[in-house]
C-alpha cells in the first residue's frame, strides 16, 4: 500500500458520494461542479471553431461529449489543460474554471494543471521506454518518492489500468512491444498513477478492438468513483452505456447538455434528436 507523505496523500479514499447507476436520470443542478466553462470561443488563427461554449461539468461523474466530425469537441477538451498552447496562433478566450481557479489565467501554474488534469488521447502514446519507466515517469515528475513507492505507485496505477496481469512478468520491455489495445491502457495507468483529478479522454477505443474496449470501458466505470471523467465518443451505445451526462456539440456551439438518459430519450433540441438517431453526423 502506498503511504502518504506530510504534506500530500498518495492515494485518495473512494469518493463517498452516492451515485445513480449510469443510465439513471440525475439532476445536474444537485452536484458540484469541476469544470465550469463560460463563454468559451476557440481560434485556430484565422478560423473560429468554439462559440460561446458555457458548460457545468459535475465531479465524479463520467460525461459523455457527442457530435459530428469536425463540431469541436477535441478543441473543447483540449483547453481545459492547455494542451493547445503548444501553436502559438491557437487562442482560447473566455473563462475554464476548474475548481473554482479559471485555468486560462496568466497565473495559472501548468505543471499542477497537467497533474491535475490528465489526457488521453485518441492513439495510444506510449513514451519510447519501458513500461515501467512509462508510468513510473509522472510519479517522479511530481512526487517525491521513494524506489518502493515509485514501484508500489506503478504496480497500483498497473492494476486500476486492468493491465497489471498481462505486463508484471515484463516491466521492462519496451511499451512500444504492447498491443494498441495494451498501449492504450498504458496511457491510462500512466494518466492516472499521478492522482489527476480529471481526466479527459478523446476517443479513447476509437483505434482498438471491442475486447479492449470493453476493458477500458469497465476501467471508465471504477474510475468514476475517484475521478471527474469526460470521454469524447463518436460511439452512441458507448456514450450511453458509460456517461453519466451528454454534452451534444454541433458547429463549435454546445446544443444540449443533460442527463444521458434524457439526451438519449428525449432530448430538447431536433439537432440532438436528429444526430442520436443517426439522421446527421
Ligand atoms: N490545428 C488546426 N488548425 C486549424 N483548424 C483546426 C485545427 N484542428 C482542428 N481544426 C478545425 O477546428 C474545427 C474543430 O475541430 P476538432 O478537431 O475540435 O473537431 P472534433 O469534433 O474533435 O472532430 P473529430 O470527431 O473528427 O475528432 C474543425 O473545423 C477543424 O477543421
Ligand atoms: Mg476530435
């Protein structure tokens, strides 16, 4: 078991809010929120592709982001660590607040953001190392531990990755020797061996097989007991199996957030209704 430290504990206790199973109607308005967005536009230098996005993502659930080829939705993600600013013509005005703390402010620390909110992306992206030093990497980025604890964090963050079984018996082998669908659990178990708090994933099982999908799918479902997950999904029946909420997303603008179930059932606007069943997108 990994010790806590004076000043920070490794490994948070489950969350001991009561949750509705997925595919439960529950009322946002009653949970806390992690990530408020308002007013959120997005340019890629000359090219508009987010318009006032306002949105209440609530803490410690899974929500779902939907929507057509093209809507937004992985430069919505994408702001909320700042991953964006690598292109120096990208700009996000507007205001991400996570926790409370608006992180597109100049004073915002970024590598606490990136500890605190991790991402993973639509193809795996193992680092060239080994697996070990893979997850092992963040822990020694951002904590001061020990060899035992790096090793006892790695094993932990292995387990939770459901992928502890297939790869204790070869630590050290590059990651790169991994299956897509292993690599991609990789990426997880490294995301979350740093404790983030959110966790963004941009079609995480988009380039894997429905083995591994269903895999990563369970591991989306324990992750929601300690973690605020949005998952960006081109995969109605994945967005509705594991969300708890549904942001539908059309032309850079958010059309509906809500209940999954009632995107799902009965949603408000025709524009979800028309892309849920498949008559757009
Ligand atoms: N690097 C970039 N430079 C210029 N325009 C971009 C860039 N990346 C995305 N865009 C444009 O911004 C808009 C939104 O793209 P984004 O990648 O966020 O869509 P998406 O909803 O994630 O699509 P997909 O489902 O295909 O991943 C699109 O019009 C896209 O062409
Ligand atoms: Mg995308």
């Amino acid at each position: 078991m990994i010790m806590a430290t004076e000043e920070r504990v490794l490994v948070k206790p489950p969350s001991e809010v009561a949750k509705q199973r997925p595919g439960e109607i529950e009322d946002a308005s009653w949970l806390p929120v992690k990530v408020k967005v308002r007013n959120l536009n997005f340019h890629y230098g000359g090219h508009q592709a987010l318009f006032d996005n306002s949105i209440d993502i609530p803490a410690s659930r899974v929500t779902a982001i939907i929507g057509p080829s093209g809507c937004g939705k992985s430069t919505h993600i994408r702001v909320y660590n700042r991953i964006f600013e690598i292109y120096r013509s990208h700009k996000a005005k507007g205001t991400v607040e996570i926790d409370g703390e608006n992180v597109l402010s100049p004073a915002t620390d970024i590598l606490k953001l990136r500890k605190k909110v991790g991402m993973i992306f639509q193809r795996p992206t193992p680092f060239p190392m080994s697996i070990f030093n893979n997850v092992a990497y963040g822990v020694k980025l951002h904590y001061r531990a020990s060899r035992g604890e790096i090793a006892d964090r790695v094993e932990d963050a292995l387990k939770r990755g459901a992928l502890w079984d297939e790869v204790k018996d070869k630590l050290g082998e590059p990651a790169t020797a991994l299956s897509g669908g292993q690599q991609q659990r990789l990426c997880i178990a490294r995301a979350i061996a740093v404790e983030p708090e959110l966790i963004l994933m941009d079609e995480p099982c988009s380039a894997i097989d429905p083995v591994a999908t269903s895999k990563i799918e369970d591991l989306i479902e324990t992750l929601r007991d300690n973690y605020t997950v949005v998952l960006v999904t081109h995969n109605m029946q994945q967005a509705a199996r594991v969300s708890d909420f549904t942001a539908f997303f059309y032309k850079g603008r958010i059309v509906e957030f809500g209940a999954t179930k009632k995107i799902f059932t009965n949603p408000d606007s025709g524009q979800t209704e028309d892309y849920i069943t498949g008559r757009f997108g």
